[in-house]
C-alpha cells in the first residue's frame, strides 16, 4: 500500500476513535454531575495512554513513508481483520455499556454491573481490543516496527491501570459474583462451546 493511501486508512480509523472521544465526554461530564467524587482509575496513567494512542495514529504512517515497505497479501489481510474486528469489539462495548463507558476509567457509587455482550465472556473487551488494534493496524501497511514498540508501550502503560481498576470495580456490589469468575481479556473455549450447545435448534 502506498503511503498515501494509508495515511488516509489511518486517519480513518483516527476519525472513528475522536467520535468515541467525544461520546465519552459526555458520559463524563453526566458521571461528574451525579457522583463528583467518582475515583478514578490510575488517573496518573492517562497521559500515556493518550500519548501511546497519538502513536498509534501517527508513528505507523511516518514509517511507512520512510520504508516504504512491500506489504505481502495474507499480512495485510491480517491486519485489516484484526483492526476492524477491534472496532466491532469496542462498538459492543459502547452499546453494551451506554452511558456508563467512560475513556478515564471513572467508577462511581452508582455503577451498574454489565455482564450483557462481550462482557458475558471477558471482564475487559475493551482493553483487549484496544491491544488488537495496536498490533493490526500498523500491519495493514507493513509498519512492523511500530506494531512492536506500540504493542508493547501500550500493554505497560495498561497493566497498572487495569489492575487498579479491578481493585475499584470489586467494590461494587455485585462485580465480583458477577465477573469474578471470568477471564481478563480471551474468553474460555469451554464457554464458548457451552453457550453454543445452549441456543435453540430452529424448527422448520
């Protein structure tokens, strides 16, 4: 891909992550208003994460420009599903969370436990999508140094904030007989399999 054409798919996906930006906001200012002493998540950590994810929109395109590498097919296709099916998975987080999904991990008194869409299966589908995109999208133009590095900033700067934010979110009446039992990010094959075996067979 040329480097022009994947600026363009970058900044795409850039455009689809300032419109999550923006409902966001809002959703943080409602959470302010009802509950202003909401705590927050590692709140120290929110800087690097906004610079990671500048990265992510900017580093991969500035090495493809420089390299201008040949991008073999099944790579590319890699890439592509990998990074739309992180934005599939995070829509579904925002329909299943509504107005309680909020960028600086704001976990008021109030909270709502969520165990409807992705979350039937994992505790943190966000956190996993925003990992899968990190490591596709720079692969859609053959940025593999970027994919690496960025993966890598990005699972260090999330490792703290997840883990204080499950100290949080284990204060909420209901969370842990609710999520406690789920994995982090992948969900079990074993629940996959079950949930499967579970659905009605349709009747001609």
């Amino acid at each position: 891909m040329r480097p022009g054409r994947y600026a363009l798919v970058v900044a795409g996906f850039g455009l689809q992550r300032l419109a999550e930006l923006a409902y966001s906001s809002r959703n943080e200012t409602r959470l302010r208003r009802s509950d202003p002493d909401a705590p927050r998540a590692a709140a120290s950590t929110f800087r690097w994460m906004a610079l990671a994810n500048m990265g992510l929109f900017t580093l991969p395109a500035l090495e493809v420009a420089a390299r201008r590498p040949r991008v073999p097919r099944p790579i590319a296709a890699v890439g592509w599903l990998g990074a739309l099916a992180a934005v599939g998975v995070r829509l579904s987080v925002l329909v299943s969370l509504r107005d309680q999904w909020n960028v600086r991990a704001f976990v008021p008194s109030t909270l709502r436990v969520v165990d409807r869409g992705p979350y039937r299966y994992v505790r943190h589908p966000n956190y996993a999508a925003v990992a899968l995109e990190f490591a596709c999208l720079p692969l859609i133009g053959g940025a593999y140094i970027s994919a690496a590095a960025l993966s890598l900033a990005n699972a260090f700067v999330l490792s703290r904030r997840i883990l204080d934010e499950e100290r949080l979110l284990e204060r909420v009446p209901g969370y842990r007989e609710r999520m406690g039992g789920k994995p982090r990010f992948l969900p079990r094959l074993s629940t996959l399999t079950s949930l499967r075996a579970a659905r009605p067979t349709p009747v001609a």
